[in-house]
C-alpha cells in the first residue's frame, strides 16, 4: 500500500497535469487494498465477537458454578452455627440452674475457686523464687 502512495504521488506530483490515467489505476488499486483490509478486520472482529460472547458464556457457567459452591458452604456454616448457639444456650441454661441449684452448688463452686486461688499462689511463690535465683546466677 506505501508503495502504491508513494507511485501516486510520483505521479501526480512528478508529471504535473500529465493524466496518462496511471493515477487512476493506482487509485483504484488503493481502494481495492483498502477494502481488502477492511473486509480483513471485519473478518477479525466477527471472529473476536463470537469469541468474547463463548468466554463470557464459558465464565457465566463458572460464575454460576462458584456461587452456588459458596452458597452450600455459607448454608453448613449457617447451620454449625445454629448448633453452636444451641450447645452454649444449653450450657448457659445449665450454669444457671446449677446456680439456682441451692447451697451446695455454691458450696462447690467456693471450693473450686479457692483452690484454683491457692495453686495460683503456690505457683506464684515458684515464679518469684525462680526470678530471684535467676538474678543469682
């Protein structure tokens, strides 16, 4: 095509007013390469078109094919969840009646913390022990 261009303005520019009919021809062979690559990149953008529209189909399914993926993850999740509130609304329930539950539930549970009190203490007595052998050695 640059070289039909270049030949076209040879002629026109080179040989002013002389029209032997070689400008036409060369301009008619102009046209004609431009519709060549016209009817070319048709052909490519149809090929591009149709080409787009089977990813995006292709990518649709996939889509479709991922929700409905996450949808039964979110739907167990959901329900484990709903056990687990069922388990600690139990336990709750239960501390609570314990509680409720008279003198010796209250008894039981001061002796639970009097004895998680008093290895605290033994433990932290070792602890202080132990820092002050460290400076020591």
């Amino acid at each position: 095509m640059k070289d039909l261009v270049w030949k076209l303005g040879y002629t026109q520019g080179y040989h002013y007013g002389a029209h032997d009919g070689r400008d036409a021809e060369i301009m008619h062979e102009l046209k004609l390469k431009k519709q060549s690559y016209q009817d070319k990149i048709a052909v490519v953008r149809a090929w591009m078109d149709t080409h787009i529209e089977e990813v995006q189909a292709g990518g649709d399914v996939a889509a479709a094919a991922s929700q409905a993926e996450i949808d039964a993850l979110q739907e167990v999740l959901r329900q484990e969840m709903e056990a687990a509130i069922v388990v600690g609304r139990e336990a709750l329930e239960a501390a609570i009646a314990i509680n409720e539950g008279g003198d010796e539930a209250v008894v039981a549970r001061e002796a639970l913390l009097a004895y998680i009190a008093e290895r605290q203490a033994v433990w932290d007595s070792k602890a202080a022990q132990e820092e002050a052998n460290a400076k020591w050695q």
